[in-house]
C-alpha cells in the first residue's frame, strides 16, 4: 500500500513538471520507434543502393541517404535501439554492481569499510578510456561487450552515493529497533535501509543513462566503439556520425540527423532526471 502511495506520487509530481514528462514522452517514443524500427521502415539498415547514394531528404528518405545509399531516417531508428540499450544497460549494470558494493561496505563499515573505499579510489585514478580499451579487447566490440565495459567503468559512482546513503540510513531510529527486536542483518538491509535509499540511486540511475548514450556515441564517433556490422540490431549513433562527418561541408544531413538523435536523447534523460531529483528531494532544489 505504502508503496502504491509512493507511485502514486511521483507520477503526480511529474505530471505537475511539464518539462519532465515531456521528456519521459520523448524517451519513450524514442525507445519504441528503435525497437519497431523493421515495423516503421520498409527499408532495410544495410545493402547497398547504388542509385540513392548521398540524396538529400525527400519525401521517399525524409532524413536522406548515406554513402551506400540507405535510408538514413532508417539507420537511425535501428541506431536508437543500439544506444538506448547501450546506456540503459551500462546504467543497470553500474548500478547493479554498485550498489551491491556501497552496501556492504556502508553497512559494515570498520575496517572492511577503509578497504572496499581505497579499490574504489584506484578505479577512480584509473584512465577509464585504458580500463574500457582493455576490457572490449576481451569482451568483443559488440552490444554486449560494450554495455559490460562501459557498466564496470562506471560502477564507482554507484557505489559512492549509496556508501553514503547508508551510513545515514543505519543510524535511524527504526534501524536501531529492527536490531533490538532481532531482525537479522539481511531483514535490515533490504527491508529498512535500501527502500529509503532509492530516491537519490534512482536520481543517479537517470544521469547515468546519458552519460552511457555519450560515452558510447563518443568512442564509437573515434572508431572504439561498437564494431558489428553484421548485427540485425543495426549501428549506434556514434558509429552513424562517425561515418557522417567527413562528407559533413558537401552533404550535412547525414551527420546533422545523428547528432541531433544523440543531443536531444541526452537532454530528455538530463530533463527527466531534473525533475526527479526535484521530486524526491524538494529540499535540493
């Protein structure tokens, strides 16, 4: 019940911040034109076509061609599929991993505590250019090798926030009475500690998804990305202005369309995590 109650309320608050839910609305248009994408276009991702090579937009290509005369409006539908996944998925795994860690290391605490913080300080002076380098090299340059690498660079931050968040959810007083009562440590944790720490983990979880989008697009724009050019799932974003900007001065349309799929996402999921944060903490605004 008291949960409905929760849900309730945070759907009225967005309702309350247009700019929030419009957003939301963008998103999920997004995420749903990439994943209908063999249903919206009757054209195929790759190919070749000869006769449609570099045209501009028209009402047959609305966002024109590329260089091997596919359909761009196309390419960028299967493109949204490949980086909402991407930074969906590296926000899941980061947070997975993370918070995982933050917990035991807040809840314990001690020594253990000093420990766990010191490995997360070296993966934070860590280059996590290097650490993605080599761990894409072992996984594969593929959705999933990607969506790991960038999730296992990006975990520490996850584990910071709920570190702290647990340090100031164990000293409440209905934690000090779940241990009077006997409640067994794992009772504490997931019962009276972790639903009270989800607001600010859901904060970082909605940050976390576009700064996934940037860093994909980003190393796929300087060729370290994802590489899989037989996938049925089609290429990124980055991968798409990648293969647009050296024809950028003569034909603009085919970077101008990609890049403007990864700026737009990345402000509707900034947007949205605003809102957010404004809801589940009044007091931060």
């Amino acid at each position: 019940m008291e949960e409905s109650q929760k849900l309730r309320g945070l759907w009225s608050g967005l309702c309350q911040n247009r700019t929030a839910l419009w957003s939301l609305a963008f998103i999920l248009l997004v995420s749903l034109g990439g994943f209908l994408a063999p249903l919206l276009s009757p054209y195929a991702p790759g190919g070749f076509e000869e006769k449609h090579i570099l045209e501009g937009p028209s009402w047959n290509h609305w966002m024109g061609t590329d260089v091997l005369g596919r359909d761009l409006f196309t390419r960028i539908l299967y493109g949204a599929r490949v980086s909402i996944t991407v930074g969906v998925g590296t926000a899941l795994v980061a947070l997975v991993i993370g918070m995982i860690y933050g917990l035991i290391s807040g809840y314990v605490g001690g020594r253990l505590d000093d420990v766990l913080m010191r490995i997360v300080d070296i993966f934070y002076a860590l280059p996590d250019l290097l650490i993605f380098i080599l761990l894409s090299l072992v996984l594969g340059r593929n959705i999933g090798g990607v969506l790991i690498a960038l999730g296992f660079v990006t975990w520490v931050r996850f584990a910071r926030i709920t570190r702290g968040q647990v340090l100031q959810a164990k000293e409440f007083i209905y934690v000090d009475g779940a241990r009077a009562i006997g409640a067994s440590h794992g009772r504490i944790v997931l019962r009276h500690i972790l639903p009270n720490i989800l607001g600010p983990v859901l904060v970082t979880l909605t940050f976390s998804i576009p700064a996934a989008i940037l860093a994909e697009s980003t190393l796929s724009f300087i060729g370290l990305g994802i590489n899989d050019p037989y996938s049925e799932w089609g290429t990124s974003w980055g991968t798409l202005a990648q293969d647009g900007w050296r024809g950028m001065r003569a034909y603009p349309h085919i970077i101008l369309f990609p890049a403007l799929g990864i700026c737009l996402t990345i402000l509707a999921f900034n947007f949205l995590g605003n809102g957010l944060r404004d809801i589940l903490d009044p007091k931060g605004r």
